[in-house]
C-alpha cells in the first residue's frame, strides 16, 4: 500500500497582494513640480521622510521625479528637512558600575517634611517644620 502524505498548503493562502495605486495616476499629474507642496507633503512621513514606492505606490520614474521635487522643495525651504518630535526618555544609565536612577516611592521619603508658610507682615519667610507620625 502506498505511503499517504499530505499537500503542503500555500502560506499566503493564495491571494496576490492587490498592488497599490499612485496618487499621481489618481489625479493624473503628468510633472511633478517642486512648488506644489501640498501634493509633495502627501509623499513624505510625519518626520519629513521621502516614503517608499511600496507605500505611496509610484513606479520608478514617478518615486525618482518625486524624490528630486522633495529634494528640491527643501533646498528652497518649502519642505522641512526633518521635523522635531519630542519623546520622553529615561535618564541615561547602563555604564560600568552605573545604577540606573530609580525615584524613591512617598512612602519611603523621610519623616520630617519642611513646608514655607505664610509670609508674615515684616515680609520675611519663616519655614515650618512638619513631624509626621509613623
């Protein structure tokens, strides 16, 4: 009797990716001038990066003629060369012999908490000296 072995299935399950279609096709833009900076601005990222062909879907005579227009709309200040963007890091650590800084909670912070008061009517500061009981 003949050994029996399964079929391998295919792992994209047989569809083809529908390719992406290029904005410059949709509004059939025939050149590509660096002045018009809303239409450039829609092949740029966030970050003022130029996007790849596989996203924005041009071929490679559009991508190229859309890389020296953004090229060229910065040079001539239209297009920011990148953007900031602020994010929140932690404090540097990860030296020879470096602890990483970690705050210490409420809770362990100690028992004597100074606080300003309210200034008196010679204008001088007193500061007030607060026990907490534990």
């Amino acid at each position: 009797m003949p050994k029996m072995t399964r079929r391998a299935k295919p792992r994209d399950g047989g569809k083809k990716p529908k390719k992406k279609t290029s904005i410059l096709f949709q509004e059939r833009v025939t050149y590509v001038d660096y002045k018009d900076v809303n239409l450039l601005q829609r092949f740029v990222s966030d970050r003022s990066k130029i996007r790849a062909r596989r996203v924005s879907g041009n071929d490679v005579q559009q991508q190229r003629e859309v890389a020296i227009a953004v090229k060229n709309a910065r040079e001539m200040a239209l297009l920011p060369y990148t953007k900031r963007v602020a994010t929140q890091r932690g404090p540097r650590g990860g030296g020879r012999g470096e602890q990483p800084f970690e705050p210490t909670p409420a809770a362990e912070t100690p028992a004597a908490e100074e606080t300003a008061a309210e200034t008196p009517e010679n204008g001088a500061e007193e500061l007030v000296v607060e026990e907490s009981e534990a």
